[in-house]
C-alpha cells in the first residue's frame, strides 16, 4: 500500500530509500524559511499598521493584524502536502452579505477562523520556525557534514588535515573515513529524526490549521440539509418530466387509438366483428381515464400552471365527501413547497374518504410570518386503534420528533401504509417543516401543516 503520510512510510522497510526523508527535510526546512519571512512580515505589519493608527485611532492595526494569518495558513495547507498526501481541508468560511471589499473584511474579522488562522501565524513566526531549523541542523547538516570529512580533507586540508564541525581536528585518513562512517549513521538516525519531527510538526499545523469539530459537525449538517432539498428539486423536476412525457406522448396515442376504434366500430357491420371493436373501444377509454388519473397524481397541471390555491380547489372538487376550502395565497410560492403541501391536502383527503367516515370536510390557511399554514378538518369518528405519532423537526434541525406535539397527534395505521403521513413527513421535514395530527377517539380529526417559505418570482414555465 502507498504511504499516505511519513508516519506511513517510517513503519515500512523502504523508508531510507524512499522519497520520504527528503521531503520531511524540504517540509522542515520551507518552514524555517517561511517561518523567518512570516516573523518579519508580522514586524512589517505591526509597524505600518502602528504608523496608520497614528492617523486611524487603532483599526489599520486591528485589520492588517487580524488578516495577517490568511496567507501563512493558506501557504501551510500547501506545505502540508509534502508530509502527508491528504490536502488539509479549509475551514467553512461565512459568506457575506454583500458584494465589495467592506462587506468581505467585515466578515473575516468577525469569524473565528481568522483569528485562529492569526494564532497559528504568531505561533509559527516566534516558536515553530526555530524548532524546524534546528532539527534540520541536527539531522541533516551535521551529519553531511561529518560524512563529507575525507572529501574536506582531500580538498580543503591537502590531505594532512580536515576540521570536523570545526570542533575537531582529524589528521589521519582512517580517522577520516571513520568519521564518514559515524556521519552515515548520523545521517540514518536523522532520516528518521527528521520523519518524527516533519510527522509531528504537519499533525500540530492539522490541529491548529483544521476545523474544530462542532463547526465540521454543523457545515456537515448544513451540507446534508442542503443536498437534501437539492434532491427534492431533482425529483419534482423529474416528476414534471414524466407527466409532461406521458401527458404529450402516451395519452395522445391513446386518444388516437379510441378515437381509431370508435370509427372501426361504426363503419363495422352488426356481427361478432363488431362486438369485439365495442369491448376494445370500452378497454381503450377506460384505459385513458387510468391514464389521465395517472398524469394527475404525477404532478398536476393545475398546480403547475396556477398555484396551490387552484390546485388544492380541484382535488376538494374531486373528493368524495364534500370539502370547503379557504385559503389566502395571494401569489406563487417555490415549486417545492407547493408540491409537498399539495401532496399532503390530497393524501389527507384520501384518509377522510376511507378512514373517518366524515359527512364534511374543510381546508383553511394561509401565508403568514414567512410560514406556509395549513389546516385539514373533518367532523369523523377520529380515534383509530393503532396509531403513530408524527412530528417533522423545527427549522434547521432536520427529521425528528416534534419537540411539542399534540397529545392526540396520532396517525391511522392504514393511512401509514404505502406513502401515507409518514412519507408525508419526511418530505415536509426536508423543507424544515413539520406536521402534526390529532385524532381523539369521537373526532374530530385536525391535520395542522407548517412550511417555512417565501414568495417567489422564478417562472413555472
């Protein structure tokens, strides 16, 4: 297996001539040259942020200060790549609100990450940059230097003498090749010297560098909540896609079909011939009225071309126990939300027609405070035997239990079946809204739906 980072490669037996001590060395010793340009780059800051101030009572110093750490963390999670192969990830950062470069500074100043990218700077400049210098010094320069003796002393000392270290003086040749001996074991021990300290140093930089783990834990969350509206969109748009398919294509073949058999039918003399075009006449327009079921259940035109409020009017027009609907929609809301409530009116409709053997029904609500409300009453028997609570989570906290339910918040075990209230739920949930349902034995049973949502101004072509 490919070592990932150094700690990888030092555990396996090609370690030395592998790749991987040079780079521990080139990651040690960028960092003590980046090290040194940061400190004086830091000491360049405060000077002209300290000069600026004299004009801008302290903020050009707050500002240069605050934003110093921006480059040396980015230069770092580069740096990172030659101790290990893993790219470091960045922190969330917060959008702002606006365009421009006032707007962008205000938000770095005010994120936690910028002043922790501005610790680790001020840690790097003072602390870590000497420590990368010295352990390369140790493990690498003075071993070369101790194995370079016969060379120095070939060279430099005309053969009679050679300074090792310039501590001491070797004047013999087996001196000298003893003293490239211990360099080469110098150099060995500070192979993986250097491994240990490169190893380290990149998994301090992770720390200081990486993101604390409730913030990955809530951009996880926000990541997961958005992906899961991003899927509804893709299902209601795939939805649209095979209504429209079958609504253009399918049901036109079969309107040409009945309308084919229905002249076969007439021009036919009376006779078994013509019994048969009848029964396939009856077939074909039966199956055109399943069809056209089919095409509305899908997603339909009503809902498509004039909104929620016209769309919940048609399916109360199209139950079999009368409905009264009142509903304040002034305007268009976002294709989802009307679909998830759509859905929602239309399957506790179903429930009143088979389960509550109600005589009436009605369907209030409106657009309030940002929230979408919705109110399905009926006046039947209510309290079925096995029932389930359903609650959909608050805004921002995804699926779960609603944190106040209603006492007779249950659901009729038939109406869970399939994709009844339960399915309902979730996709509600997805939105950030919630659904709760109370049924007490005697009725009446009221469904109460909230979606948070906003107008919207995008077609619905």
């Amino acid at each position: 297996m490919r070592p990932r980072n150094v700690w990888q490669a030092m555990s396996a037996p090609g370690f030395l001539l592998s790749a991987w001590p040079w780079r521990a060395a080139a990651y040690l010793l960028t960092g003590a040259s980046a090290g040194a340009v940061t400190l004086v780059g830091l000491v360049v800051v405060v000077t002209v942020g300290g000069a600026l101030s004299l004009v801008v009572v302290g903020l050009p110093l707050l500002v240069l200060t605050a934003l110093a750490g921006l480059p040396v963390a980015r230069l770092e999670r580069l740096r990172l790549r030659l101790a290990d192969r893993a790219p470091a990830p960045d922190r969330p950062r917060r959008q702002p609100t606006a365009y421009g470069p006032w707007p962008w500074l205000t938000t770095r100043l005010r994120e936690p990450a910028s002043w922790r990218d501005l610790g680790h700077a001020l840690l790097f400049a003072t602390v870590l940059w000497p420590l990368d210098a010295l352990v390369v010094t140790a493990a690498l320069a003075l071993p070369l230097a101790t194995l370079a003796t016969p060379l120095l002393m070939a060279t430099v000392g005309d053969g009679e003498e050679a300074k090792v270290l310039k501590q001491w003086t070797v004047t013999t040749w087996p001196t000298a090749f003893g003293a490239a001996v211990l360099g080469l074991l110098l150099l060995v021990l500070g192979a993986y010297a250097l491994g240990l300290a490169a190893g380290a140093r990149a998994a301090l930089a992770r720390v200081l560098l990486g993101t604390p783990r409730e913030a990955a834990l809530d951009a996880r969350v926000v990541e997961l909540t958005r992906s899961r509206v991003r899927l509804v969109d893709a299902f209601e748009a795939e939805r649209r896609r095979i209504e429209r398919d079958l609504h253009d294509g399918a049901q036109q073949r079969l309107v040409a079909l009945t309308m084919t058999l229905g002249l076969a039918r007439l021009d036919a003399p009376p006779g078994p011939l013509a019994d048969q075009l009848a029964k396939a006449h009856g077939e074909a327009g039966r199956a055109l009225e399943e069809l056209r079921e089919l095409i509305h259940g899908i997603h339909p035109k009503v809902l498509a071309d004039h909104g929620l409020a016209a769309a919940v009017e048609d399916a109360a027009d199209r139950s079999a126990v009368p409905v009264d609907v009142s509903l304040e929609l002034p305007g268009r809301l976002p294709r989802a939300v009307e679909a998830a409530a759509y859905f929602v009116v239309c399957e506790a409709l179903a429930n009143v027609a088979k389960h509550s053997g109600a005589d009436r029904a009605e369907v209030t609500g409106g657009h309030r405070d940002g929230r979408l409300r919705l109110e399905i009453r009926d006046n039947g028997r209510g309290g079925a035997e096995d029932r389930a609570r359903v609650g959909a989570a608050e805004p921002g906290a995804g699926a779960d239990a609603d944190p106040d339910p209603d006492p007779g918040a249950d659901v009729d075990a038939e109406a869970r079946a399939g994709s009844g209230l339960t399915g309902l739920a979730d996709r509600v949930s997805v939105l950030d809204g919630r659904i709760s349902l109370s049924s007490p034995p005697g009725g009446p049973t009221l469904l109460r739906v909230e979606i948070p949502c906003e107008w919207t101004t995008e077609p619905f072509a």
